[in-house]
C-alpha cells in the first residue's frame, strides 16, 4: 500500500478520535465546586454561620485537597485546610487557624460537603470567604467558589406590605369570579323554573271550560225557542 493511503487511513483516525471526544466531552464533566446561589450571606453579631462548599467531579477523587481562605481589603489568611482521601472516606482537617471553625463536610450519601461553621461571630469576619478544591485524579486539576459574608448588628425586617397587597388584589378578583358564576347559575336555574311554571299555567288554562265566566272563548250554553 501507497504512503498516501496510510496517511489517509491515519488522518481519518484521528479525525474520528477527534470527533469522538467531542461527543464525549459533555458527558465528562471535570472538577467543579459549589458555594450555593447566594453569592452574599447576612450573620447578626455573635451568632454561629455555616459557610456552604460541594464539589462534584464525574472523573472521582483520590487525596482531594480542599482550603478555605478567607480576605478583605487588609487581610489574607488561610482558615482550614485538608484531605479527602477518597468517596468512601470522610473530610480530614490538617491545619485549622481559628477555634471558631468546625468543618461540617461529609462524603456520605455523595454529597461530598466540605462545609465550616463559624462560631462567635465579630464584625471583623466581614469579608470574602473562598472554598478551594484540588483533585490529583484529575491531573492536579483546581476549581474555587467565593461568598461574601456580611456581619451586622441585627438583621432588617422585610417589608412584604406590597406582597400582602398584591395577594389581597388576586383573592379579591379570584372571589369575585366565584360570585359571578354562582350568581350565574342561580339566574339561570330561576329562569328556567319560571319557563316551566309558565309552560304548566298555559297548559292548564287551555283545558278549563269557562262557559260560567262568560269569558272569550267559552263555550255557548244552547236555550231551546220559545214557544208562541
């Protein structure tokens, strides 16, 4: 065979592996980590606070590295670090910076949460807060998620008037609804039974003899003639 066949046979090789991972790549999702929906969270002063973190990766983990760090405008720090050394094994704290934190992580049921509490708060705890994860399965490969932690002195009240508004307006229309269509049918069930009474009254009446009365339609008593 031709060297220009086997260049044809390799180029089409590798055109279909190529074309292969394509396909594959969406069902293989790498390392990925999760801090929730809430990208801030709202603690009162002196009160405890869980930080959310999962992670996820469709290739499995082996020694999995995860930190937290926390920084703000002046500070930078490591909070908590440690291993997971596999999917049947809990997370394993390392190093741990700061009394107040517990680590709330579990690898049971897949949920692969390496969650901290945050004990006692202070107003200086104000600040990002960052969940960092490493998979060495994965080639080393990292991923990291930030929320923001806002410590205040008592949390405000929602207004929810215009809600309770809003809610009033549609239960006011929906039961007015409701009215016009039983007032509907009592209409016209009262409708309907004064047709009937009326058919019956028509009925009766064209059957009566009303020749005593004398009135339209009567029947003429015959007099026999009078005798000369």
């Amino acid at each position: 065979m031709s060297r220009a066949g086997d260049r044809g046979k390799t180029l089409a090789r590798w055109l279909g592996t190529g074309l292969l991972g394509l396909f594959l790549l969406p069902m293989s999702l790498p390392l990925e980590v999760s801090v929730g929906k809430a990208t801030t969270i709202y603690a009162i002063n002196g009160s405890a606070i869980l930080l959310p973190c999962t992670f996820s990766s469709c290739f499995g983990f082996e020694n999995l590295y995860f930190r937290w760090s926390y920084n703000n405008t002046e500070t930078h720090r490591i909070l908590i670090d440690g291993i997971v050394k596999n999917e049947k094994s809990d997370p394993k704290v390392k190093v741990k910076s700061d009394d107040r934190i517990t680590l709330e992580g579990s690898t049971k049921e897949k949920m692969n949460n390496i969650s901290i509490l945050l004990s006692d708060l202070e107003f200086s705890d104000t600040g990002k807060y960052t969940c960092f994860v490493r998979n060495p399965k994965e080639k080393d490969l990292n991923s990291s998620a930030t929320i923001f932690l806002q410590v205040v002195d008592k949390l405000e009240e929602v207004d929810n008037t215009v809600t309770l508004i809003i809610l009033a307006v549609v239960g006011g229309v929906i039961g007015l609804l409701v009215c016009i269509l039983l007032l509907k049918k009592l209409i016209t069930f009262i409708l309907k039974k004064t047709r009937e009474k009326k058919k019956e009254c028509l009925v009766s009446s064209s059957g009566n003899d009303n020749t005593e009365n004398g009135l339209p339609g009567s029947k003429a008593e015959e007099k026999p003639p009078t005798k000369v």
